[in-house]
C-alpha cells in the first residue's frame, strides 16, 4: 500500500519524489495561467488597436451595360464587402450589403422596394432605413457619382 505524506519534510531531498510532484504542479499552474493571461492580453489589444481589419477600397466603375434598370439591384465587390447598388426612380443608390444586426448578406427586393435580410427577418427601405426585425441601425450607405455616363461607387 501506497502511503501518501500529510506534512511537508524538513528536508525536501528526503523524499525527491514529492518535491518533484509539487514542483512540477506548480510549474503546470503558472504555465496554464500564463496562457490564459496572454490569450486575455491578445483579445484586449486586437480590440483597442484592429491594425488590418478595414481595408480602404478603390472606387469601382460601372459602365452603362452593368449599371442597374429602373427597380433593380446589382451587386459590386467593393473592397472586402459587396456593395449594392439599386436604381430608384431614376436616382442611383448604393448601401454596404452588409446586415446591420448579425453581417448577414441582404438582397433586394423589387416587388416591395425594399432590402431583406434572411438572418432574423430584417427590413430596410429603398433609403437603407431600418424599418421591421432586429437591426439596430440603418445599412452603411456607399458614395455614389456620375462621370459621363458611368457610375463611380465609393468616390
């Protein structure tokens, strides 16, 4: 049978093996805190300082053939999102495609004129107004100019 010391030794080089039990618990506490520590340390500074997290996009040309029709939507990769560009009554429109709530992809509904986001049944409207289900806030709207006849998104 197995006898398992109750009290410390006076002389540790007594019984090597308890000292090496206790030295290396340790050792594992400190190392395992020390991660956890470095792990807490890295998420605070990528949240206070996120270097390389928003890119700064060109302008995009759309020519007169890929510009949207009267009521309609195309989608332009703009940076690293999608940009939606919608024509409404004559006005071009661009919004970042980007939900609000969750980041989820809306799309564009022409029959109700309106922009739908499938994640939690989210609404804006033609002006990117935030108007039924969970985003808080209204869709990111995108520059928009005219040189000629093409289109400049994010000028």
């Amino acid at each position: 049978m197995v006898q398992i010391p109750t009290e410390t030794p006076e002389n540790a080089a007594e019984n090597p093996q308890l000292t090496s039990r206790r030295g290396f618990m340790a050792t594992a506490s400190i190392a395992i805190g020390a991660l956890f520590g470095l792990q807490f340390v890295y998420v605070l500074f990528r949240y206070l300082a996120p270097w390389g997290k928003f890119r700064v996009a060109r302008p995009v040309r759309l020519v007169t053939d890929q510009q949207p029709k009267e009521g309609e939507c195309v989608k332009v990769k703009y940076g690293d999102s999608v940009v939606l560009v919608i024509r409404d009554e004559g006005e071009f429109k661009a919004f970042n495609g980007a939900c609000t709530h969750l980041n989820c992809l809306v799309r564009w509904q022409p029959a109700t004129k309106k922009f739908f986001c499938a994640c939690h049944n989210g609404f804006f409207d033609r002006n990117g107004k935030n108007i039924a289900g969970p985003p808080p806030s209204p869709l990111l709207a995108v520059d928009v100019a005219r040189d000629g006849e093409d289109l400049i998104i994010g000028s």
